[in-house]
C-alpha cells in the first residue's frame, strides 16, 4: 500500500512570498542606491530608474520561470524515483510470497511498465544456458504463445548484438527501423514477432537481469511510438534492475530455502515434516474414504551390496516416480526416509489395491524393484493409523521372506 506524505507539491515547487519580495526588493534598493550616488537627482533618473526597474522584474521573471521549471522537473524526478523505490521495496519485501517464479517475473515486468513512462508493453525473457535459447516467461500486451514459438538465441537478441556480446549495459532503440531487420532470424521468425504485437514496435528499451553474477534473462520496455525512451529513462530502468535482480535472487533463495526443508532432495517428494504438516489440511471424504498407505523396499540393501549405493538411488528413484505416475492423483505422497514412504490417498480400497499391484508388478518388471505396503484408513487419527499399516506391511514383509525361505529349502532338497 502507497504511504501518505506530508509534503505537498505546491509547497515544494513554489516560494515563498516573503522569499519574493526579498529576492526583489533588496537587489531593487541597491541598484536605487547605487545609481543615486553616481548620478544627480533630475527627470531624467526617474526614467532610468523605471527602464532599470523594468529590466529588473524581466530578468527576475525570467530566472523564476526556469526555476519552478527546474523544480518542477525535479519534482517529477523524485515521485519517478520514489516510484521505482517503492516498486523495489514491494519486490523485495514479497519475495517469499509469490507462489512461484512466474508470479514474481509478472510482477517485475508489470511495475516496471508503470513506473517508465513511454512504455506500453514488455516482456522478460529467460536464458537457458545450456542450448542458449532464450524463452518469454512473462508478457504484458503481446502474444505469449506465438513468440515462444520462434527458436530464439541470445545471439539473436538487440541486446546481445548491440552490446558486442557483451550484455552489460542498458540498450535503446528509438528507431527500429533504423536497426534494421534482424538478419539473425528467418523471415517466417520474424513475421511472427510482428503478428504476436497488436501495435508496431518503434521504440524499445532491453536491459540484462543477472542473479549472483550469471546472465539470468533480460527485461525488455517496447512502445508503438518513436523517441519514447530517452537516458533518464534508461538510468531508471538500470536502477529497478539492480534491485529486481537482488529481489530475485532472494526470492530463488527463500525457495531453495524452503525447497530444503520442506523436500527429500533425492526424490523432490514430500520429507516426514512436511508431509506431517500438510496431513493437518487434508480433507476427508466419507463416501470414498482415506488410507494411510506406507511402503517399504524389499530389496535395497541386496541392491546396495550388490550394485553400489548409486544403484540403490536409482532404485528409490524408480519407486518414488511409479508412486507419483499410480498414486499421486489427488493424494499425498511423502519419503520417510530410507526406502520409506507414505501415501495418504482417497479410496475405495479395492482400486488403490489394484493400483499398488500393478505397481509391484511394473517396478518388479522394469527395474528389478520390489517391495512390500500396509494400508489403514485415516480418519484423522495418524497415531493409530500408521500403527495399522505399519503392522501389515510387516507381516506382508515377514510373509515374504518366509516364502523365499520355503522356496530356497524346497530347491536345496531337489538337489
């Protein structure tokens, strides 16, 4: 929200009328002065008096004039920098609040259209280093689907090109026809930039986004008029850039931040705390129900000695993505640790059964993974349903083992 002040702009660019008659009457009285001592008194001084005088309130007039000019002016630079500073502090202060990365580049590219004058539509464009292909992330007044379209490259860019590669400044165009077609881009790429922008582009202005030293993307300013941006504006631009690539660094912090502790790093679900804590919001449904299922690798530790530890992630990974792929719709999936994991999930219990046994038998198949669950229905009682399921899932477990027990004593006799 935008704070009141107490400053008032005809405070600021006026003054006062005690100031006036200071600057007018002190110089005036000297001027008399002075033109009485070296003249004698005659018709003839009345008149070169009242010619000073004039003279006198003209340069005044005149001085005053560019004065409020220049505080007018100045004036407009501080409410465009009081502007900038308040869009910055919003950025910063709201990082940890975006849901994601989208929602904080929309922000950035939306404050900083309104906060440059000249500037109707824009957009940000993110850097993939690894092919080098730029990509819009965010838009205002332009066709987002049709511009990503174009198999785009930073080599591509104005601001790559005009910046001898270099990228390190703020660049303006005034003109674009005086850059000229970008030789760059074929002539279908190029036909699609035109049909993605309801207005001809003729000015634009592009500075780089860089976060901990890297080129991150760019910020681009485009207006359907020419001349629209001049080098205030780009110092403008220079200074909310700097503060949104602070403000996003820290917001990419805050996510890796919570990223860490919210997530298992190997399997990107849910770790015990947060699966935890979000048990505390889940919504039963009584006409279907909900089953705490818990799962537990069979194999992992033959696979570990086996095949090595690398192996044995592998393992937990395939299992973790075959729960995301047969049992995340609408559910709650969370790594307990190890080669545990937890499902809470809405019945009936006869199709997550199903469910669970063609998972067995896909992971047995494609990955050699194999392990044993127990399932219990929650009704918001955790104590008492991980109990259950934990008990079956370690019978399931038992009876396994005794079953490869039989079998191996089976063969032995055999032989």
């Amino acid at each position: 929200m935008k704070q009141k002040d107490n400053l008032k702009s005809k405070q600021i660019d006026r003054v006062d009328i005690r100031y006036h008659i200071i600057l007018l009457v002190c110089p005036l009285l000297l001027i008399i002065f002075s033109f009485e001592l070296l003249n004698p008194l005659g018709n003839n001084n009345f008149l070169s008096i009242t010619f000073i005088f004039l003279i006198y309130v003209l340069g005044y007039s005149l001085s005053y004039y560019l004065h409020q000019n220049r505080l007018h002016r100045l004036w407009q630079h501080l409410e465009r920098v009081l502007s900038i500073n308040e869009a910055t502090y919003e950025l910063v202060k709201l990082s940890n609040q975006y849901h994601d990365q989208q929602d904080f580049l929309d922000a950035l590219l939306n404050k900083s259209i309104r906060s440059i004058n000249g500037a109707e539509m824009g957009s940000i464009v993110v850097l993939d280093h690894d092919t080098n292909k730029l990509t819009y992330e965010s838009v205002v007044g332009v066709d987002q689907s049709k511009l990503n379209k174009v198999d785009f490259h930073l080599e591509d860019s104005f601001q790559y090109q005009l910046s001898q590669g270099k990228c390190d400044r703020v660049v303006v165009i005034n003109d674009i026809n005086e850059i000229g077609a970008n030789k760059e881009l074929s002539q279908q790429a190029q036909n699609i930039f035109k049909g993605a922008c309801p207005k001809p582009i003729r000015s634009t202005l592009s500075t780089p986004i860089y976060i901990d030293n890297k080129l991150f993307g760019m910020l681009n300013l485009d207006s359907s008029q020419y001349e629209a941006f001049n080098d205030y504006d780009s110092n403008l631009v220079s200074v909310l850039t700097q503060e949104a690539c602070n403000a996003l660094s820290l917001y990419q912090k805050n996510k890796q931040i919570h990223k860490l502790a919210n997530f298992d790093s190997l399997t990107e679900l849910f770790n015990r705390q947060a699966f935890e804590k979000k048990l505390k919001t889940w919504k039963l449904k009584p006409h279907l129900g909900s089953f705490l299922i818990l799962i537990d690798m069979d194999n992992l530790k033959s696979i570990n000695d086996n095949l090595g530890h690398q192996a044995g992630d592998t393992a937990i990974l395939s299992l973790a993505n075959a729960l995301k792929s047969n049992l995340s719709d609408g559910g709650l999936l969370g790594r307990f640790g190890g080669d545990e994991f937890a499902v809470i999930i809405h019945g009936p219990i006869t199709q997550l059964k199903q469910k669970i046994a063609r998972t067995q038998k896909q992971l047995a198949h494609e990955s050699g993974v194999e392990f044993s669950y127990g399932i219990a229905k929650y009704e918001n009682n955790w104590q008492l349903a991980f109990k259950k399921a934990d008990s079956e899932m370690y019978l399931q477990k038992r009876a396994k083992k005794n079953a490869r027990q039989y079998k191996t004593q089976d063969t032995q006799k055999v032989s």
